[in-house]
C-alpha cells in the first residue's frame, strides 16, 4: 500500500513539476459572484500525502467524496495554491470532470462585539438609550451603515502604490448611526457616543458580511457519488534533515538520520508525508494561481513580470555563488547541507525524485516535530594531513621577508 501511495504521488510530482518549471499553463481566470448557491452539494475533503521540499514548498494531496446534485458541487477549501499547480480530478474510472469555476460568495460570520459600532449594527430594531455628549438619546436602532470599500476600475484592481495619494482609492469610514424616536429620526456621530442601555436586552454577537472564496465543479458519471482529488503546490511546510556520526567504534561508524518538519499551513491528521531530497527549481511558486482568487488581473501580470525578471537576473548567479562558495571553503553550503553526505543510504528512488517516506503523521499548525528516518553503520577509517608551511622565506615574526630582506640574509 505505501508503495503505491508512493508511486502515485511521485506520479502527480513528475507530471506537475514539468508544467511549472517550463512555465506552460493554461489560464482559467475565474468568475466572480455575489450570491450563494445553498443547492450545491459540498465536498469535503481531507489531506492523505504531502511531499515537502526543503525550501518551505510542500505538494498536497486531498481526497473526498461527494454526492452531486445535477452534477455540480462545491469545495469550500480553496488553497492558496501556486500557478499552474491547482488540480481537481476524479478518482473513479466512470466519472469525468468537465467545468471547474472559482468564484467569491457572500457569507455571515458571527462574533463576539467589541465596538459600540458593531454592538449597534448587531441590534437593529433593537429600543436603546444613548449617551451622548451631555445629552440623553432615546429611540429604536433604525440603521448602522457599514464602511464604504474603495472605488475600482471596470476591470481593475486596486492600485496600492498610489491608493495613499488618491482619494478614490481610500476607503469610506462609517460615522454615523440613525436613531427613529418616534417623534422623527435622529442622526448620531458614533464616535461621540459614551454610552449605551438596552431597557429589554440585546445581543452580543456580531453578524459580520465577508467574501468566501469557493471552486464548483461538474462532474459526469453514471454514480452520483463522486470520489474526488484535489492537489496543489503552496507554501507553508519544510523539512531539515539532521545527520548525527558516532565514532565511538574504532572501524565502524553509527550514523543516524532525523528529518525536522515545520508546519505552517493546515492542521494535519494521520496525513503520509515525503521528504524530498534536493531542490526543485519552481519559476512560479511565489505567483498564485487565478483559482486562488486572491488576486486581480492587474496584480497576476505584475507578478508574473517581477518572477521573470527575478529568473533572468539572479538565478544563474545565485548557483554559480553557490557552487563557487562550496569549491572555496570546502565545506557544504546551507541549502546543500547532508545531501551528499546520504548518497548510498537506505531512501526510495522514483524516478528523477529521492525521497524518505515517513507514515500516518499528525502536526497542528504552527507546530514542529523531528521524525528519526535511517539508522546505519559503514566501515571508516582516520586519515591524518599534514600541511607544511614554507619557513624558510619567513622572518622570526612571522612575516614574509621581503625581496631586500632575502639579498642581507
């Protein structure tokens, strides 16, 4: 069973790592929308493998399934995945994936109020007594406007280098609350408000309007119950290898591996995790995909420029700095640090990929934990060096002696 999981994510690995590293994808930029679509079935889905590379980048692997209605259905877990990486794909041989769309939808989250503001917009309707100033308010809470978001372009988002300079691109702040005191309306300054009586109660809990990203799919199939994969490249998982070398024995030498995962991204459960050797080359990991719907038009060109120009610029410089590096001081660099030194140890080879497979972990969020990997003894042997400095050129000092220094002698 571990090797076919193996297999099949080393599979995912070989197809996805091409398409990132030639920078060929297709753009499915996606639509957005306002309303929810209670009719739509929802797909769960949780994470059963997670190959992490060193540089912080880790390939998820979700399953789940779902019941679909008419064939469409939406997960409501959409990662911030990186370009081109972002797949959902079915994992039944009678069942074809035909449309995926993002798209945003407008949700209710309920909070606890810490503001007068928000207490007031929590109880609309509600009778209140108000403090304000030197003066008494009585009346029934009529409305409580929310702030005004910044105006864009048919098309456009916003443009933060000059949003500090332009006052169409600030946001509108809400100062005011209307109060119906039965003999007309009164309009109040909320910030001149010091305080607030319910005579008959009140809620606490804030009901606060936000957008949410979600991806809906079809699928065609003669089953209705779908069972679906969801895989993607994003930041937040990496692993450093740890090498420890007991020499205690004169002629054999214990060495022990540990691998140290630092998690960043999700809550994880009995997931399978890779620890990939070496480091991929992702021209795009830090561009997200359209289908992380976190971004406009405007700002995934931009990105895609300034990675470009980052590629051009500094990649062969940056491996040519750190092979030049290691042939100077001798030593291993950072980024390099144990792959050579696991070069013939027990691992498992797929492929153009070496990787240690470690199973059923669970790691919360913002927690590190450190997994032993291979134990093994190999024969050694000391090797002493002696280099000889030249002495004769050199004064009682240490210095030198220079040209007239060696005609007196």
């Amino acid at each position: 069973m571990a090797k076919e999981g193996r297999t099949m994510l080393n599979k995912s690995l070989i197809g996805i790592i091409p398409l990132i590293l030639s920078g060929v994808f297709f753009l499915l930029y996606p639509t957005l929308g306002s309303t929810k679509d209670s009719s739509l079935a929802v797909l769960n889905t949780k994470a059963k493998s997670i190959a992490v590379f060193k540089n912080g980048v880790g390939f998820f692997m979700r399953e789940g399934t779902v019941r679909s209605n008419d064939g469409w259905a939406v997960t409501e877990y959409v990662p911030n995945a990186s370009l081109g990486s972002l797949w959902i794909s079915s994992l039944d041989k009678d069942s074809i994936l035909e449309e995926v769309v993002g798209f945003k939808e407008e949700v209710q989250r309920s909070f606890e109020a810490i503001s007068i503001e928000e207490l007031l917009a929590s109880n609309i309707g509600k009778k209140v007594k108000i403090t304000y100033g030197d003066k008494i308010v009585e009346g029934t809470i009529k409305s409580v406007p929310e702030p005004r978001a910044p105006e864009k372009g048919e098309g456009t988002g916003i443009d933060y280098s000059r949003s500090a300079y332009d006052p169409r691109l600030q946001p509108k702040l809400a100062a005011i609350v209307i109060l119906d005191t039965g003999e007309g309306e009164v309009v109040l300054n909320k910030s001149n408000i010091s305080k607030v009586e319910f005579p008959k109660g009140f809620s606490a809990r804030y009901l606060s309007k936000e957008k949410a990203k979600r991806i809906k799919f079809k699928v065609a199939g003669s089953k209705r119950e779908a069972r679906l994969g969801l895989s993607y490249l994003q930041k937040g998982v990496s692993w450093v290898p740890s090498y420890l070398v007991n020499i205690g024995d004169s002629q054999k030498a214990r060495i022990t591996m540990k691998a140290t995962l630092i998690n960043d991204a999700e809550d994880l459960e009995n997931v399978d995790f890779f620890f990939v050797v070496g480091y991929p080359n992702f021209l795009y990991a830090d561009v997200l995909s359209p289908m992380a719907l976190q971004e406009s038009i405007t700002q995934f060109i931009q990105g895609l420029r300034r990675e470009g120009r980052q590629e051009d610029a500094g990649g062969m410089i940056a491996i040519t700095r750190q092979r030049a590096d290691f042939r100077e001081s001798g030593t291993l660099s950072n980024l390099d640090y144990g792959y050579e030194t696991i070069k013939g140890l027990p691992g498992a080879a797929e492929e153009d990929l070496f990787l240690y497979h470690k199973e059923k972990i669970s790691i919360k969020k913002g927690e590190r934990a450190y997994y032993p990997i291979f134990f093994d003894e190999v024969d050694y042997k000391h090797i002493y060096e002696w280099e000889i400095p030249d002495t004769i050129n050199v004064d009682p000092r240490g210095y030198q002696r220079s040209e007239q220094q060696k005609k007196e002698k």
